[in-house]
C-alpha cells in the first residue's frame, strides 16, 4: 500500500499542470471597455481587456485574440509590466482588469451579444479557476454549443471533469480537442494526464510521446512518462526519464523524488540517498523528500543505511509539513518507529494509515494490515531488494 499511496501523492505534478496553459479566448477588437487607469499592485494576476494589446517596444506580443492570465510584475506610471509563462509586454493601466473582477467584465459582454462564445469561455476559464466546476462547465458547454469547432473550450472542460474525476468524460473532451487540432500539445498532455490518472499507462504513455514528437519538451512531462513507465515495471526507463526532467529543471523536486523513490526500489541507495538529499537541500518545506529518505532509513535490507532515530526525526518533520491525516506520510512515520524499537507508537500511525487509506475509492490495504501485524509482533518491516515498497 505504500507503494498505492506513493502513487497518488507524486505521480502527477498537480493538477496545475493540466491548466498551465490557462488562457482567454478570442475576443472581438471593437468589443473593449475602459478601466480607470489606476495600476493594479505587484503580483496581482490579471487580465488585458479585449482588444487591448502587450507590447515590448514596438512589438506587439498579444493583440488580445489570446488573452492569458497574467501577473503584474512591474508598474512604470500608467503602464505595468506583465507574466504569463514565457509570455511578457507592457500593457495600459488602463486596459487590464483583477482577475477576481474578470467574471463582471465577461457577463456583461454576454449581455451586450448572447452569442458570444469566447465569453462564455472565458468567464468558465474564471469559475475553473476558483474551482467553481459547475458553473465553469455550464460556460463551457455554451461555448461548445455556440462554437463546436473550439478546441480550447474541451481542453478546459476536460480540465474540470478530470479535477472532479470524471475520467471517461474528461478523455472525451481531450480526445475531440486533439481531432479539432491534431497538433496542440496541450490537450495531448492532458490526455495523457487523465489516461494515467485512470490507470492506462500504455495510453498515456502513447499520448506524452506524441507531445514529446511535437516539441513538448518540459520536465513535468518527462515526469509524468517516467513514473507511468515506473508503474508498469520499467524502472530504468523511469529513471531515465527522470533524469531527462532535472536536466531541463535541475531544481525540480517531484522529479528528484521520484528519481530516488526508483533507485531505491532498485537497490541503488547511496544514489536514493543523494536524491532526496538534494530534494530536501532544495525545497525544505516539502514534505517528500524527508518521507522518502525516513523510509529508506527505516526499512532498508542493508543494515548499513537503516538509523531509526535518524528515520521517525525525518518522519516527524515529513507529517508535520505535510498536514495531518496523510496515509502515505503516517504509514512511513509508522515504519520509522518500528525500525526504532517504538512498537506502540508504530502500531498507532499505521492504524491511523489504514484508517486513511481505507477511505480511498479502490484502495488495497491488505499490505497494510500485514505491516500492521508486524507491529503488533514487534518487528520492524524490510523492504526487499528489487521490489516495489510496501510490497
């Protein structure tokens, strides 16, 4: 089971990653408002109003057809300088709304033209964000209903069904915005999101090498095929493509993570220890990488990297920035404790893991409750060399 959990904690960046391409739809260039003028402060996200332009120079970067959310990272006056991934100019004050106050600007634009599908749209980009999936979905479907040929619109409806689990419909969605535009790396990559969040590695696999071919080449994706690829057994082609990921991100820590989750299910500890160093060396308030270096310390079959001391300090520190009631978290602190002699307290955190896992729809705790008994008998628990933890 730890092997489950590890599973649904790190196997997908975030959702974030399927909405990284967040953006706003078409807009007519006549159909803009004024705003007053007045700069917005640093750091709050935006939008340009439509048929306002983001300029560099004299070069314009988006004439608002492509709006996208943005962050405000410099004010010159009546001019502010804006973000969205690579994507940056200078915009008016004046031509950009708080993205909080977006949905008003989108409304009243379906009032003045109840036909306007980048509307809709674009006010569901605005609910989705909130997590707001009714409403979003009921935007997207009339955008669909007034565009069908709208690829952009079933990205981000697929997006939504896959935050609520609808895996069928979400695939659905992807699939009819990858016909619409067979070469938009996006929907391929959410695609292949939703496939391994429903367990279909080979699909998924399938849909990160399309848009790997079509130049998508970043390290959440390398990420993602590495752990399918971890999944159906293929470690060394996991671990290369974990490698991949932290060669165009070195300070990606979900990749070091599951870099080193690998090696260790390989055998490799000194190369598993390294990693979740680094992770921890890099983001220290990220849980994983102290539950992943507590539980090699904690149930490694060679003696000379197990420390139990050194497994429930590494433990501790995992559940308490990792918030309360994680199974996979309390399931590894139980496993520092047995492996430090402290019997009762390892049977208390796995019996809380049981209890966490136990509400997860499909979960398998038979393993859990074979640790559990260990416990209870007072024996640490050893992981095999060559096997999956928790196996």
């Amino acid at each position: 089971m730890l092997s489950q959990i590890r599973q649904r904690v790190a196997a997908f960046p975030s959702l974030a990653l399927a909405l990284v391409s967040l953006s706003l739809g078409l807009a007519p260039a006549g159909d803009r408002a004024q705003g007053p003028g007045t700069a917005p402060a640093i750091g709050t996200r935006v939008v340009i109003q439509p048929g306002a332009v983001l300029k560099v120079g004299d070069r314009v970067v988006d004439r608002g057809k492509a709006h996208h959310v943005y962050t405000v990272e410099r004010v010159n006056g009546t001019w502010v300088w804006l973000i969205s991934g690579t994507l940056s100019g200078w915009a008016r004050a004046a031509d950009v709304v708080p993205f909080d106050q977006a949905i008003d600007l989108y409304t009243a634009a379906i009032k003045r033209d109840p036909k306007a599908a980048w509307a809709f749209y674009n006010r569901g980009v605005i609910h989705s964000d909130h997590q707001h999936h009714d409403p979003a979905i009921a935007d997207f479907d009339e955008a669909i209903r007034l565009n069908p040929q709208f690829p952009l619109a079933f990205i981000t409806r697929g997006n939504c069904r896959l935050a609520r689990k609808e895996y069928d419909k979400a695939i659905a969605d992807y699939t009819k915005a990858v016909d619409l535009s067979p070469e938009d790396t996006l929907a391929r990559l959410n695609r292949g999101i939703a496939f391994q969040a429903s367990k279909d590695y080979d699909k998924a696999i399938a849909d990160y090498d399309e848009a790997i071919r079509l130049g998508l080449k970043t390290a959440p994706i390398y990420n993602n095929r590495g752990h399918c690829r971890e999944l159906k057994g293929d470690v060394n082609g996991a671990i290369a493509d974990y490698t991949e990921a932290l060669q165009i991100n070195p300070r990606y820590v979900l990749a070091l993570v599951n870099r080193g989750n690998a090696r260790q299910s390989k055998g490799e500890y000194e190369g598993a220890v390294a990693d979740y160093d680094e992770a921890i060396r890099i983001d220290p308030r990220s849980p994983w990488g102290y539950a992943g270096l507590a539980l090699l310390r904690a149930t490694c079959p060679e003696a000379r990297f197990r420390d139990g001391k050194k497994a429930v300090d590494l433990a501790i520190h995992a559940c308490d920035l990792g918030g309360a009631n994680n199974p996979y978290l309390e399931e590894v602190r139980a496993a520092a404790h047995a492996e430090a002699g402290e019997f009762d307290k390892a049977v208390e955190w796995q019996t809380r893991a049981i209890d966490g896992a136990s509400a997860v729809p499909g979960a398998n705790v038979e393993g859990d409750r074979e640790r559990l008994k260990l416990y209870r008998e007072k024996k640490a628990f050893r992981k095999d060399r060559g096997t999956k933890i928790g196996t």
